[in-house]
C-alpha cells in the first residue's frame, strides 16, 4: 500500500517537473518566447533602418540624374557652391551698417 502512495507521488513530482522544464524552455530556451520577442524587436529596427536607407538610396538617384542631364540645377549648385558667374555678369557686393554688423556677428 506505501509502495503505490510512493510511486503516486513520485509519477506526479515527476510530471509536474517535466512540465516545468517544458515551460522553462518554452519560455527562455533559444527557441522560446522571449528570444522571439527579442528578434521581433530587431526585426522592426531592421525594417526601419531599411525603409531610411531606401529613401535616402532615392535621394541620390534623384541627384545623380539632376546632375548628370539637368543643366539649370548644376548651374545653381556651380553658383551657390563654387561661387562661379556667367561671363559678363557682375557682382554687386555692399556692406551692411554697423548697427546691422553687430547683430549678424552675435
């Protein structure tokens, strides 16, 4: 009569430690839960970062055919960045009034 009480407790020790185990490693195992929410989370930073990187990809596509067929926009950048004039142009520079220089240089 102990002899099956024991082994009635020992089957049901034994089959709530294995489903302990089980839910250990369904949980936190390399495989469990909360390695796939950790993956999820990186996967949407991915996604993010490739979505950043496809705009800015097309970005300077768009940059590229400007520069290679659009003439009016290389000549702006030509002014703006290199300071460059058509021939005959002049170039009219004036000095702001003192009162004006001091708040530009603050």
């Amino acid at each position: 009569m102990m002899a099956i009480h024991l082994r009635k407790k020992f089957l049901f020790f034994f089959i709530i430690g294995t489903f302990l185990l089980f839910g250990f490693f369904t949980f936190f195992g390399d495989k469990g839960i909360v390695h796939l929410l950790r993956l999820k989370k990186e996967l949407a930073r991915l996604k993010e970062m490739n979505a950043q990187m496809e705009e800015e990809n097309r970005r300077l596509k768009e940059e590229i055919r400007r520069l290679q067929y659009d003439k009016k926009y290389i000549e702006e950048i030509a002014r703006k960045e290199l300071g460059l004039v058509k021939e005959g142009e002049l170039i009219y520079q004036f000095d702001l009034p003192e009162d004006q220089q001091g708040k530009k240089n603050e």
